[in-house]
C-alpha cells in the first residue's frame, strides 16, 4: 500500500514535471509568435515613416523653392524700383546742375554789367565832384564868404531853427502833459486829502511849567541849588528860572527827556515835598509813565493806520515821536497823516495800499532818535528798517522820500507826494522867519546865477519867483529853456513843500524924444 502511494506521488510528480515543461514549451512557442508579429508591424511602421518623412521632405523642399522664387521676385522688385529711384534723382541732379550752371552765366553777366555801373558811376562822380568844387569856388567868390563861414553860418541859421521848433514843442508837449498830469493829480490827491480831513497838528514846542507862586522858584531851587541839581541830573535837562512869574521854562533837545522833566516838575509842585530823595522818586515815575504813553501811541499808531506785523522796538519808536515836532508839526500825527493819504493815493492808482501805509507810517522813524545818534533823520531811519529786517520796499521809501536818491518804486513816489501833501497842506507847519527869509534869498539868487537875467523877485511867501530876463540877450525861445534850467537847478537844491511856479518876463521897450 505503501509502495503504491509512493509510486502514485512520484508519477504526480513527474506528471507535474511534464506538464511544466509542456507549458513552458507552448508559452515560449507564443513568445516567438508575438516577437515575430511585433518585428513585422515595426518594420512596417518604419516603412510607413520613411514613406512620411520623405513625402514632408519633398514637399518642404517645394515650399523652400517656392518662398526662395517668391523672394527672388520682391528683390527683383525691389532692385528694380531703386534703379528707377536712382535713375530719377540723376536726371533730377543733371536738371538743377542746368539751372544752376545758367544762373552763374546770368550772375557772371550782371555782375559784368554791374561793374560797368560802377565805373559809370565813379566817372560820373568825379565830374560831379569837379563841377561841385567850380560852383563852390565861384559861390565863395559872390558871397565874399569862405567854405568855413559858409558852413558856420549855415550852423547858426539850423540851430536857431532847431531851438525854435524845440521850444514849441517843449510847450506843447509840456501844456498837454501838465494838463492830463494835474487833472490826474488833482483827482487822486483831492481824494484822498478828502478822506483823509485830519485837523491841523501845529503845536507848541517850548515846554513851560505853572508855578502856582513865585515862591515855589525858590523850593525847586533848594538849598544851596541842591534840588535843581538833582532834577536835572536826573532828566538831563536844563531848569530856565528867571524872571517871567509863576513859570519854569523847560529847555531840552531831548523831547523825551523833555516830558519826563515837565511831569516830574508837575508832580512835584502838586505834592508840595521837593527834595532829593522826593525828586528821584517822582522822576522815575515820570519816566516810567512817559514810557507807557509812548508804548500807547505807538500802538494806537499801527492800530489807526492798519499796520500790523511791526518789530515791538519800531513800535516803541513810533511812540517817541508823539513828543518830536518837526516845524510845529507833530512827527507822530504827521506819519499817521502820511500812512493814511499813502494808503488812499495806492488805492486810486491801483497800487499795493499795504506797503504804502507801511513806508507812510515809517518814513520818519529817524526822527525817534536824531537826538541819540548822528547822522540825518534819513539815514538813521534806513538803518533803524535795516536793523528790524524791513521790506525793501519800504527801506527805498525812506531813503528817497527827500530825494536822497531817486525814486525807484511806485511806493516810493506815493510816499514822496504823501509826505509833501501833509507837509503843505494849510496850518500844517509854521516857519520861522530866518528860515522863511533865506528861502527867497535862495530862490533870488539862484534865477539871478543865470546869463541874461537882469533881475528877480520872490513872492507869494516863495511859491512864486518873477524873473525879469534881458530881451536883448534873451529871445522868446530862449525864455522856455532858461525857465526849464531854473526849475532844474531850484529842485536839486532846495527843499521845499508843494510847488514853485518860475514866471519869466521879457519886456521891449521903444524910447524916443519929441523936440
């Protein structure tokens, strides 16, 4: 039993070897099968490329031809078209080459003809020249003249006409000028005056002191002059005690310092205690009101005229100038006035107001501290604005306001007429009569510092000078220059508010006698 088991795994297993061996041989009868199908189908999809890339090689070549012709053409074309472009710019060129070789045979030819001119022309000058020469030789020989009093004469006779038709026109230009200026003139400043109407600001300028009795002189003097000593090394001013009743005369050329004194002496007097230590106390209080008042006025200054924006220092400098007088005028009023007419006369003629009332209310600013500093109140208001950084503009005001040097700007010449306006106006300021005196011996001497004139005369508190000219030596044309030099010479040397009129006067006379 044994046996035949084993007998029947060993066939089993033989049988299993067989049947392994018969598959391997079938699976590797397909392998060779499938090996063989797959050489076929790739040696026929080699084939079927070949075919493919040979037939997309034909037909790139074709179209590599094609596109090689068609390139050909264009830049046959294109060869052609520039033979054609070249062969037109030749025939273009040969063409101006003609007209150009043509117009240097008409230019040779004029030029010929030309010089042909010229020759002509020279002979003919030259006969001329000689023909001029025998006329003027026998011209000089009628006349009994030369060439050179010929020629002078001829000079004298031109000039004399010149001078003639000079001074007509002179005077018609100037009488149309006058009149379009002053019609203008009279608008604007009648205007602005109108708005203005300030009242008059002459004051008084010597500063007197009430007593109220005469033997108060004697305590302000003091023992051994003791008090008076003290006040006025305390305010720097001098004491006049003489014999006019019941008064001090206070005498400074510190206005300022001037005030500080008359208040102090008030003070004093009304207390009744007049001694050092008393005096010093008072004195100081004075200064220390006056210094108020000054702040005050300077405020209300810039205040009034609108002008803001001012250095504190240049306030406080405005506020001195309520106790400055210039001509009995008050400087203070005086540059309010200014600040004020400047304002109106820039808004009628289209000018910047601002900066007018600005240079208006500073132009007299050096006259704050003419006492401290020399120099002329001009000048030391140029410096003061430079000082506290002022616009330029204003700088220039106040440097040509008295024709210091010429006016530059607009603003500059609106403050040069506000300044003359409130300076003339009636009741503004009072003139001595030394100072009014030579004035007209100024104006006289200058219209008599002239050829021609015999003699002159200043009238109408020197708003009128009449000179009498020398007809024999001065002719009627001669008159309009003369007159026009007087009015120069007057400007550039005097000083003077409004305006001068020169009225020159030419008389003949005829004298015989009857016997």
């Amino acid at each position: 039993m044994g046996d035949k088991l084993l007998f029947c795994a060993i066939a089993l297993i033989v049988g299993l070897g067989i049947g392994s061996m018969i598959g391997f041989l079938i699976r590797k009868k397909l392998s060779e099968a499938k090996i063989g199908s797959a050489e076929q189908q790739a040696q026929r999809i080699i084939e079927e490329g070949e075919k493919a890339a040979e037939t997309l090689r034909k037909e790139a070549l074709i179209e590599a031809k094609e596109k090689i012709l068609k390139e050909k053409n264009d830049a046959e074309k294109e060869i052609k078209e520039r033979r054609n472009e070249v062969t037109r710019l030749e025939r273009r060129a040969l063409s101006r080459e003609e007209t150009l070789e043509k117009k240097i045979e008409s230019y040779e030819r004029k030029e010929e003809i030309l010089n042909r001119k010229i020759k002509e022309q020279s002979e003919l000058i030259e006969r001329t020249e000689e023909v001029k020469q025998s006329q003027l030789e026998k011209l000089e020989a009628i006349a009994g003249l030369s060439r050179e009093e010929a020629k002078a004469e001829l000079i004298r006779s031109i000039e004399s006409d010149v001078k003639h038709e000079a001074a007509m026109k002179i005077v018609e230009i100037e009488s149309q000028l006058k009149e379009d200026a002053d019609r203008k003139a009279r608008n604007i400043l009648s205007l602005a005056i109108q708005r203005c109407a300030s009242d008059h600001v002459s004051e008084a300028t010597v500063s007197v002191v009430p007593l109220p009795s005469d033997d108060m002189k004697g305590r302000i003097i003091g023992r051994e002059g003791r008090n008076i000593r003290t006040i006025e090394t305390m305010t720097g001013v001098d004491l006049i005690i003489d014999d006019t009743p019941e008064a001090i005369t206070v005498s400074c050329f510190d206005p300022v310092r001037r005030e500080i004194a008359r208040l102090a002496l008030e003070k004093l007097i009304s207390d009744g205690r007049i001694h050092p230590t008393r005096i010093e106390e008072t004195v100081e209080k004075a200064r220390k009101e006056v210094e108020n008042v000054i702040k005050q006025s300077g405020e209300r200054a810039t205040f009034e005229t609108g002008v803001h924006g001012l250095n504190p220092e240049l306030v406080r400098l405005l506020g001195r100038l309520r106790y400055r007088t210039s001509y009995g005028q008050n400087v203070l009023d005086h540059s309010i006035e200014v600040a004020h007419i400047a304002g109106m006369i820039a808004d009628e003629i289209g000018a910047d107001s601002v900066l007018a009332k600005r240079a208006g209310l500073l132009h007299d600013i050096g006259k704050a501290m003419t006492q401290e500093v020399e120099g002329s109140h001009v000048q030391i208001g140029i410096d003061i604005a430079r000082k506290y950084k002022e616009n330029r503009d204003v700088i220039h005001a106040i440097e040509a306001h008295h024709n210091d040097v010429e006016p530059q700007t607009v603003v500059a010449v609106i403050i040069q007429a506000a300044d003359a306006v409130s300076a003339a106006r009636p009741g503004a300021r009072r003139e001595d009569l030394e100072n009014y005196l030579k004035r007209l011996q100024k104006l006289e001497e200058i219209a008599n510092s002239f050829p021609g004139i015999d003699k002159s005369f200043a009238i109408q508190a020197g708003r009128e000078i009449r000179v009498m000219v020398k007809p024999e030596q001065v002719n009627d044309d001669q008159m309009i220059l003369t007159a026009r030099e007087i009015v120069k010479k007057i400007e550039a040397s005097l000083e003077y508010p409004g305006q001068i009129k020169i009225n020159l006067i030419r008389e003949s006379r005829a004298v015989d006698y009857a016997k």
